[in-house]
C-alpha cells in the first residue's frame, strides 16, 4: 500500500502534509499544536495505539513535569486538564539508611513545586485531542525504516507491508534510538556521541494501604540515596507510587548478580530495610519488570535542508537525573512552533536557528543531568549540602530577582539551561568568596586577639 501526496495542489503549500515520526510525548505534542494550526499532519508510530491497551495492561509509569513542560502544555490549552490528574509533589523526602528522613521544599512557595503526571495518561490525552482535528491521521504499526533525503521520501514496515510517502517536510520525534536522525545525518558531516551510564533502572510499584492512604508522604518525590544504588519515587493519585531502582548493570551488588528471588531480597533488605516491609509483591513484581538501559547523547545536525528536523530525544536524550527529558522535548516543541511562526515559508532557516539556539542549552542539560546524578545518591546524604541548600533558599528569599538557586531555574523558570548553569557557578564563586572571606576575619581576629 502506498500512500502519496501528489493530489495535493502546490499552490496551497500550507495543506502540504508534514509527517510526525514518532507518536511519543513530543510528536504527539505537536501534532496537536501543528493541527490546530491548520497543519495538515500524517503521524507514523511504530506501536500500536497505547489507547487501545487496557487501563491495567501497563505499569503506571510517572514522571515530573515541570514550568518548561507546563508552557508547552498551556500551549496546547491542556495544562489544566494534566494538572487535573497530577499529584503535585513541595519536595523531596530523603530517607537515610537507619531509617530517618527529611524534607527539602522544591521552592519557596506553592508555585514552586513539581507534578507528578502519568506517562501514558498524558500521552493518550495528547493522541485524543489531535485526533479531533480532520486534517490529521494517525498511522500505528508504521515503523520508519528509511528515509531517501534526495527523493525526500520515508519508507515504513506496516505489519509486513512497505509503506512509502512523500511528505512536504518531516519532523523526527521518534526517541533515543531515533531512525530518522541515522537516517538524515547518513552521509553528512554530522557528529554523534551516545554515552551508556554504567547503571540500569527497574520499575516497581508501591501499593497504597489497605485504606487506600500512601504508605508514604504523598505530596512529595522521595528519595533513597546510597552511594551504590538508588530509589526514587512519583506518587500516583490513587495512592500508590511509581518506584525507581537505579544500580549498577556489573559488579558486586549489581543487577548481573541477582539470580535467585533470595539474591533480590538480600539487596533490598541491605540497602533498604525501610523499604520491605512496604514492598510485599517485591519477588512477583520483580520477575514482570524489565531492566532498562539509560543514555546520554549529543548531535549535530538537527535538520536537513528544508525537509526534516529533530526534536526531543532524538536529538537529546539526557539521564533522568534531573527530571527534565520530557520537560526539555517539550520546549523543544515550544521554540520550534514560535520560530516556524514567524518564517512559515522558510523552513530551512526556521530549523538552523532552532538548532542554533537550542542545542547549547541541551548539552548543558546532559551535564547538568549527570551532575545530579551524583548528588541524588551521594551529595543530598551530607549536612553541608542541606545547609547549603537552606543558604540558597534564604538568598532567594531576600533578593527573589538577583538570587536563583540551580533547581529554582531548571525546574521552575524557563531561563536557558546554559545560562542558568553559568549564573549558578558565579553565585557558587559568590558563596566561596564570601565563606573564604570569613574564614579569614576569623583567622585575623583569632591572631589579634592572641597576640
Ligand atoms: C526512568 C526514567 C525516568 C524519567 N523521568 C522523567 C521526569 O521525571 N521528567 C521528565 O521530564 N522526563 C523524564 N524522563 C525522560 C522522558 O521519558 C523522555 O525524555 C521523553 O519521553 C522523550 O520524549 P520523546 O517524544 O522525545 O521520545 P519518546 O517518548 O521515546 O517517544 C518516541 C516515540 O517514537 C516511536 N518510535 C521509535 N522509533 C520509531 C520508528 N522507527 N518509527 C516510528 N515510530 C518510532 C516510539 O515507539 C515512541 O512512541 C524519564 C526517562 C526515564 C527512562
């Protein structure tokens, strides 16, 4: 079967069809933005339709949408309606190996916070919403095989079929393992780097009480730090939360030496004693849950020409460290609109400064996702890192403008990732100064007052 654009007059270029690679949380984003634009849009998605599965089918699998995500979504006009089914989360709860715990506010208001949102739950809406608008087609069970720059055309596999179209443009928003990007950057002078972490993840769920309380604090992320592994936490509505595993793929104590129901229980009661008697399906859950790999990649080009263009992972996949892999797609989403916008009829300049202006900020995105790394499951067990924290929190508090903390601007403000990096380090040198400068008063002070 194949479909063709050619019954499409050249003189209404705007009907041209655009082709979406990926019905994911960003090309399902913006198809709908691009429809009620009056876009026509194909989008191809190698699954099948996540709404057809039933509600229990998957694991509820949560993430933390953030101010970059909500701006995308208000966008759209459906931030109120995901903010309807969200849990919102003031801070983080850390929980020490002998079983205290404390609290650490996301912000210094209620505007500050994070929203803990299900994956699926928002990707259907998402698929729903766009589905209303006539000019748009979803095509499940179309997985992009190639794409002919020259001839400016995609090839598909649907359910042992070839599949060909020409569209008048193509967006890749087809993840990690993108297929367009290999395909649009085959034989340019484009750059690559894809980075392993040494650790993989497993998702697990922890049930609400028989009363159908949380077990835990529901309003909040909660964190499980140890220097050799790690949980974190999403509450979901319904009382339960959406637990994450990260430990290391080798090693002692690592995902390759748990063989045995016995070998998983010995680990989580050694590192996380607190954590099994909430944990009563722990062995069932474990056998149905995979264990998945995390990347960090960084590219260039992000476009070829006036044809095609990358947004979200495909071009950026980063750790989910900082909670900002979903968040980031989005305002890639975002600019990528406000620029087209402006140039409708000049797509190849619309994609180079998109490029231009964003890619600096999404590698300094992976830095700064592989920085929190470290301080989820090392740096947040020290008292010198709450009591600087608490430092940030009060400076923000007496100067709201000229004092950010790093999380206040990645999370809460769309300030560009690099720039809010670079403020951070001068307001890092700031503190050093000052805490160097009083090291030394006391010093003088001390030796004067011997002398
Ligand atoms: C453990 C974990 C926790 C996370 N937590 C957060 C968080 O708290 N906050 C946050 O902002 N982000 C988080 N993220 C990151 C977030 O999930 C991703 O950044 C986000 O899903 C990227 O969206 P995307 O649309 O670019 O890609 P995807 O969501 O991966 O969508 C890509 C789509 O393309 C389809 N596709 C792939 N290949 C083809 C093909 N050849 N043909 C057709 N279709 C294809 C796929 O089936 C998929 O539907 C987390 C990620 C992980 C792994």
């Amino acid at each position: 079967m194949t479909y063709s654009t050619n019954n499409i007059s050249t003189e209404h270029i705007e009907k041209k069809r655009i082709a979406i690679i990926g019905a994911g949380l960003a090309g399902s984003l913006l198809a709908l933005k691009l429809s009620q634009q009056g876009y026509a849009v194909d989008v191809y998605e190698r699954r099948s339709d996540p709404r057809a599965l039933s509600a229990h089918a998957g694991r509820s699998i949560n993430l933390g949408l953030s101010k970059r995500g909500m701006q995308a979504l208000a966008s759209v006009g459906l931030l109120e309606e995901v903010l309807k089914t969200a849990v919102v989360m003031r801070g983080r709860v850390i929980h020490f190996p002998d079983g205290s715990t404390k609290y650490q506010a996301y912000g210094k208001n209620d505007n500050e916070v994070l929203h803990s949102i299900d994956r699926n739950e928002l990707n259907n809406l998402l698929l729903d919403h766009s589905e209303q608008y006539k000019d748009l087609k979803l095509h499940f069970n179309h997985k992009l095989v190639s794409a002919e720059k020259t001839k400016r055309l995609l090839e598909f596999s649907n359910e042992g079929r070839v599949v060909t179209v020409t569209p008048a443009w193509v967006i890749g928003a087809d993840g990690a393992f993108s297929t367009m990007r290999k395909e649009m950057q085959y034989g340019e002078r484009a750059d690559y780097q894809q980075e392993y972490l040494e650790w993989g993840y497993k998702e697990l769920t922890l049930e609400a009480g028989s009363d159908g309380q949380s077990v835990i604090e529901l309003s909040a992320l909660h964190v499980w730090p140890r220097n050799h592994c790690l949980f974190v936490s999403h509450p979901n509505l319904d009382g339960s939360h959406t637990l994450t595993l990260f430990l290391p793929f080798k090693g002692a104590d690592s995902f390759q030496c748990l063989h045995t129901p016995a070998d998983v229980r010995v680990l989580i009661d050694k590192y996380f004693p607190d954590l099994t008697p909430l944990l009563p399906s722990l062995l069932e859950q474990w056998d149905r849950h995979p264990v998945g790999a995390l990347i960090t990649t960084r590219t260039n080009q992000w476009s070829f020409e006036d044809w095609a263009v990358l947004v979200g992972d495909a071009c950026h996949a980063v750790y989910p460290f900082f909670g900002q892999g979903m968040n980031s797609a989005f305002e890639d989403c975002y600019m990528l609109i406000a620029l087209l916008a402006e140039r409708p009829t000049d797509l190849a300049t619309v994609f180079k400064t998109y490029e231009e202006k964003r890619r600096l900020h999404t590698d300094a995105l992976a830095e700064l996702s592989k920085q929190n790394f470290t301080e989820l499951r090392q740096k947040v067990q020290s008292p010198w890192f709450h009591a600087r924290k608490k430092l940030d929190v009060l400076l923000n508090k007496l100067f709201p403008s000229a004092w950010l903390p790093l999380y206040t601007m990645i999370a809460h403000t769309t300030i560009p990732y690099a720039e809010a990096r670079e403020r951070a380090r001068r307001q890092d040198n700031v503190i050093n100064f000052g805490s160097a400068a009083i090291f030394c008063l006391i010093g003088i002070s001390v030796v004067m007052l011997l002398s």
